[in-house]
C-alpha cells in the first residue's frame, strides 16, 4: 500500500479527549521488526515468498496536527523472489498506543482503540462475508472504508491499526474551513446510506448489535464531561452576547442551558434514543474523517472514504447525518439538506432492498426522525466547531504534553474570544438561528 500523508487522519469526535490503546507500556512503533514489516506485507498482497530488505518509520502527522493518536508511516523495500533483484516499496499507514500516561488512563475508560479493533476484525468483514454466507454472492456490497492490513489490541505482537493509503491513491480531505460542498456531501450520503444499510444486514443476521462495546455510551465514565459540556455551551452563549444582533439569542440559549443543566444528560440521551430504524452509525461524523478522489480534469468528488472508527455505535442513524451536517456544512450547503436527505434514504432503501431486507421506514418517518434529531447536531457542534476549527499552531503538540481538561476549556477559549476566526463564529451563529428557528430554545 502506499503511504498516506499527515492530513489523512486529522480529526476525531473529542478531539482532545480520544486516544488510541489501552496499556501504559512504551511507545509501540518502536517494536516494529523486519519480522512484523514481512507479516504485513504477505498479508497485503497474499504473497510468501518475500524478502524484505528494509524498513522506515517516521511520523506522518506534525505537532499541532488535531492529534491525540500516535500516527507514523511504515516505508518497506522488499523483494517478492530472493533470486530477482528486483526491489518493490509498501507503505502503510499505523495508528499507535499514544504515549502520555492520561491519554492512556481515559482511553482505559472510553475504549476507543478495543472498539476500532473489534470494528476492523469484525465488523466491517461481517459486511462482507455475511453476503457470501447468507445470500450465496460473488458480487459483493462493500462499505465505503479503508483496507485495513493489521489491527490488534494487545502489546504482543504490536497494540496498532495498521491500513492502507489513501493519499497515494488519490484521496485528500475537503477543506474544513469551507465545509462540506454539495458534490462532496452527496457522495457523503451515497456512503452513509450504504453503511448504515449493511449495517442492518449484519444486525438480522448476527448479534453484534448486543456487544457491550457497542452498545455502551463510552463518554459516561468521564467524571469531567458535566463540567466540560457546561463551559462549552455557556461559552457560546457569551460569544453571542458580543456581536451586535444576537443579543436576545444569547439570552434564549442561557435559559436553555439552565434548563437542560448543562447539556451532558440532553446529549446522552440523544445517544440512548431509538427509534424505528438501528443500525451500526459512523459515530465521528466531520469533515476530516473522511477524504475525496477527486476528477483530475474537472475537479468534481468521484469518491468517498470515511474512517477513523473508534466511536462506532449502534444506534440510530440520524445521529450520524445530524452530527456532520452541524459539524462541516455551512448554512448555504444545508439549504440543500432536503435533496441530501432524500438521497440518503434512497440509498439506504436500495441497499436493504438489494441485501433482501425489507424495511419499514418511510421517508416520512426518515424526516420525523431527522427533525426529532436537529439539537442532538447542535449539541455536537457547540462542543467541538471551535476546536476542529483552530489554527494548527493553536493546537498542541499531545505527544509531549499530556491531557488536561483545563487545557481543553482553556483552548475553546482561545478560539472564541482571542485567536478564534470569524469562520468559526459565523458557524456558531447560524446553528444558534436555525435552533431558535425550530423551537429547540
């Protein structure tokens, strides 16, 4: 595979919270051997007969990158026949236990790295393989995601998720800053529809959906996150304050926060909400967890890949359009929502349609659901816009200082009231409009 480029994964749902691994053990790259190199390989390309010359790592994202995970570049040169000098490259991408003691203690709790693991090991092949057991297929329905080579989460042999790369192959991030632009946010909708629809193919025909790891909200166990969702969403309310014009939605936003006490409680429940359709959701829903090949003559989005699955969930699906609609798309993109959301229960329908699974699930009952689902994306959005947004200078360098929640509200502040860009109050200012447009406050 080729080698991926440090933007690939640059962002995730709590972006100065998640991390990646499980045990306080020294940093894993640093294990990685000739012997481990020629196991990826041979799985890569289902070859054995390889001999590899050499290896590299070195880091693929930069201080101040939007990090909390430990990201490197695996660059091999080997051989497929020892008898002919002829020397062949592989380059992966590999996402590695992080290296500061209180990113590893959270991750204990929230179990990110366990869950993209199991997600890579099982889930996303039960998309696949179920099809060929159950339906008999060759033709095969494939979520739109990237080729995994290696995930594991135990310290032997390496603690990684180690995948193929999407840059070389053409693939980059939409500009975050602009926001999702239509044609990229309608192949969003083509890959969120097919995912979520073999999402419920896997959910008839397996019991994945009654893992704990699926079905617990991670965020629960975090004693802080009162305190955190409070400061963020009293945050906003005083930004509002201080533009002229917003004044009376600043004071409708504080009685919200009074009355939903803070905003932890309103957004777990959201993530505890059913409803008529479950299904196995993306869970990091934004701009930078997912990439683009775009038409070298025309400049047009011809494809889409989404990634960073460390929050995937059961659950119901809405949350996952809510929360990248709110997230990445300007409010002159979301004036296209209704024809984004006919194409995204369109495909959802013709994948379950095509998997021989009949749903009961009206677009109507879609659109109840979607509008019962707008300040769960609100809540999101408050939260993480003005970190997934900062500068990358702003941001620190989270392999050499270690987590802290004081920083975290610290640099929310930042944003907003000295360093922050109007882009990102401009955001906050026409998601507030639109809940007070729809009731929410």
């Amino acid at each position: 595979m080729a080698s991926c480029s440090r933007h690939i994964w640059d962002g995730e749902f709590f972006l100065l919270l998640t991390a990646a691994g499980m045990e306080e053990v020294k940093q894993e790259v640093d294990d990685i051997s000739l012997e481990f190199v020629k196991t990826l390989i041979q799985k890569d390309i289902g070859e054995d007969e390889i001999e590899v010359k050499n290896f590299r790592t070195e880091r693929a994202t930069e201080a101040g990158d939007n990090f909390s995970t430990v990201i490197y570049r695996i660059t091999a040169n080997y051989n497929k026949d020892p008898k002919i000098e002829k020397t062949c490259e592989a380059v992966y991408i590999g996402k590695f236990l992080p290296v500061q003691p209180k990113q590893r203690e959270l991750v204990q709790q929230i179990m990110t790295f366990d869950r993209e693991v199991v997600v890579y090991n099982d889930l996303i092949p039960a998309m696949v393989n179920l099809q060929k057991e159950k339906l008999g297929r060759d033709s095969i329905l494939v979520p739109n995601v990237p080729q995994c080579i290696y995930a594991n989460g135990k310290s032997t042999p390496i603690a990684a998720v180690i995948m193929e790369d999407l840059f070389r192959k053409g693939f980059r991030l939409a500009d975050k800053y602009q926001g999702l632009q239509p044609d990229e946010v309608r192949l969003l909708m083509e890959a969120y529809g097919r995912y979520h629809g073999l999402g419920v193919f896997v959910d008839r025909h397996s019991d994945f959906s009654s893992r704990p790891i699926f079905r617990d909200n991670p965020f629960e166990t975090i004693p802080e996150f009162h305190d955190m969702m409070r400061s963020c969403l009293n945050s906003v309310c005083k930004v509002l304050e201080e533009i002229p014009g917003q004044e009376e939605n600043a004071r409708k936003m504080k009685d919200y926060v009074v009355k939903v006490d803070g905003g932890r409680e309103r957004l777990f429940e959201f993530i505890g909400r059913k409803g008529k359709l479950l299904t196995f959701l993306h869970g990091d829903c934004w701009c930078n967890n997912m990439m683009f090949r775009y038409d070298p003559d025309t400049g047009a989005p011809v494809e889409i890949k989404i990634f960073d699955l460390q929050i995937v969930a059961y659950g119901n699906p809405c949350r996952d359009l809510m929360h990248v609609f709110y997230s990445s798309t300007s409010k002159e993109t979301r004036k296209q929502k209704s024809a984004f959301l006919k194409l995204y229960h369109d495909t959802l329908i013709s994948t379950t349609n095509n998997l021989g699974v009949v749903l009961s699930y009206s677009y109507e009952d879609f659109l109840k659901e979607i509008e019962d689902h707008e300040e769960f994306g609100f809540l999101v959005a408050m939260f993480i816009i003005p970190v997934i947004l900062a500068e990358k200078e702003d941001i620190p360098d989270y392999t050499k200082t270690d987590l802290d929640v004081d920083e975290f509200i610290r640099l929310r502040e930042q944003q907003l009231f000295t360093r922050g860009s109007s882009v990102i109050k401009q955001r906050l200012v026409d998601i507030v409009e639109r809940m007070v447009e729809i009731g929410v406050f």
